[in-house]
C-alpha cells in the first residue's frame, strides 16, 4: 500500500513562517490611525473660525504675570486701544497677558477671542473670552496662532512665548509668512536676547543676515507699538475674502 506523502514542513514550523509574513495590526498602529480624523478635524474646525473673524492681532506673554504688573496695564491697555480702533484681539485664551489683552478688548467693546490649549498647570479660559475655541494638540492650535493675525505682540514670557516668537520670525525669514509686524514690548525683558541675536547669532557666527534683524520692532513703549501697528499691518492674504 502506498504512503501518503508527508509535508516537506511540519506544522509548528508551517505557523511560524505565517507569524512571521502575516503579523497582525497592533492596537498601536490602528490608535495612531485614527487620530489622524482627530487632527484632521481640529484643523478644519480652526480654519472654519478664523475664517469669521477681521483685523486680527495676537498678544503673546507669560501665563504667570499678575494683575498689578505694568505689563499686565499694559497689555490691557494696548488691547484697549488696538480694540477701540476696529481690530479684533486673539490670546491663548489663558490667564495673565492673555487675560489682561482679553480684558482690554472686553472694556473696548472689540472683538475678544480665545485659542486655548489644555496644559498640566496654568491654563484656563479667562472670563474675558468672548468667543473661543479649544484645542487638543499643541501643534494645530500653534498653527492656528501662526495663520490668524495681521500683527503679533510680544510681551515677557516663558519659553512658550520665546517659542512663538522665534517661529513666526522664522516663516517671515522664510518668507513663508508674509511680512507683517512683530512687535515686542518690555525692552528689559527683550534687550538681552536682542543683544545675544545681534552679537553672536549674526556677527559672530554668521547665522542670520542683517536685514533679518528688521523682521521685530522693539517698541519705545505703547503709544510707540499702537502706532506702528496701524502703519505697518495689512490683511493676510490667507484670509483676503473677509478684510
């Protein structure tokens, strides 16, 4: 009688080369995947609320600052003033700077709006926001900042605000961004690091040009920034159907 073939495998050893070619998605990878809908949706949901707003300016500062500083007046009162002159105020929507700008145009009758992003410590929807829009990543609330204003203000903060500041004058650099007017205020706060730009980032090691140094303005004080904002700042054309 004649045998029956026999595998030239085994089984065990069959089950081991499908483990190898034919692995199963992970929970990981299908995690992974379908945030992407999630990421998708914060941009869409972004785009579409910028969209409705007009003369957009963002303030920058420190979560931190307390209400009696002089740069909590002041950003407030720049808010104030930027308001009553048509524009629309936009802030992380947290507390400290943002609260104080929130605050100004809240008093001016503007405008006042709120990007806020949850953090472990520090952030929360100031009472000040009157329209608002929350963010679950970091990234797409950092390009809605990029993409919403036609000025960007600049007060003392963390590395929050240093991170802000160097990423807007790098799409300008870049020309990524069209020019517009960045403005810092508090000239202790600011003077060292324009030194340490000036000094070691361009003449000493050659790393920007000169004229990228024209990319920030310094303001003398809040007068001085109002002013030059009125001058300098122009619609986005990312944004031109609504300005």
């Amino acid at each position: 009688m004649q045998q029956p073939l026999k595998p030239s495998k085994d089984k065990k050893e069959i089950l081991r080369e499908i483990k190898r070619f034919h692995k199963p998605i992970s929970p990981f990878t299908t995690r992974a995947s379908w945030k992407i809908f999630k990421i998708m949706a914060e941009f869409i949901s972004g785009f579409e609320f910028l969209a409705s707003l007009k003369k957009e300016v963002t303030f920058w500062g420190s979560a931190r600052t307390i209400e009696n500083s002089v740069y909590y007046q002041q950003a407030r009162e720049l808010a104030y003033k930027l308001g009553r002159a048509g524009f629309t105020i936009i802030t992380g929507g947290g507390p400290g700077i943002m609260e104080a700008a929130n605050r100004g145009a809240t008093e001016a009758g503007a405008n006042s709006v709120g990007l806020n992003i949850q953090l472990p410590s520090e952030q929360r929807i100031n009472k000040y926001v009157k329209r608002g829009i929350g963010f679950y990543y970091f990234f797409v609330r950092k390009v809605m900042l990029s993409m919403s204003s036609r000025a960007y203000i600049y007060f003392p903060g963390g590395f929050g605000t240093l991170d802000e500041f160097l990423e807007i004058i790098t799409l300008i650099q870049t020309k990524k961004s069209p020019p517009l007017p960045v403005v810092l205020i508090g000239r202790d706060y600011w003077e060292p690091l324009m030194k340490f730009i000036n000094d070691t980032v361009y003449k000493k090691f050659g790393n920007i040009e000169k004229k990228d140094m024209n990319i920030f303005y310094l303001a003398k004080d809040i007068n001085d920034a109002y002013h030059y904002i009125l001058k300098n700042s122009k619609p986005r054309k990312f944004f031109t159907t609504k300005d």
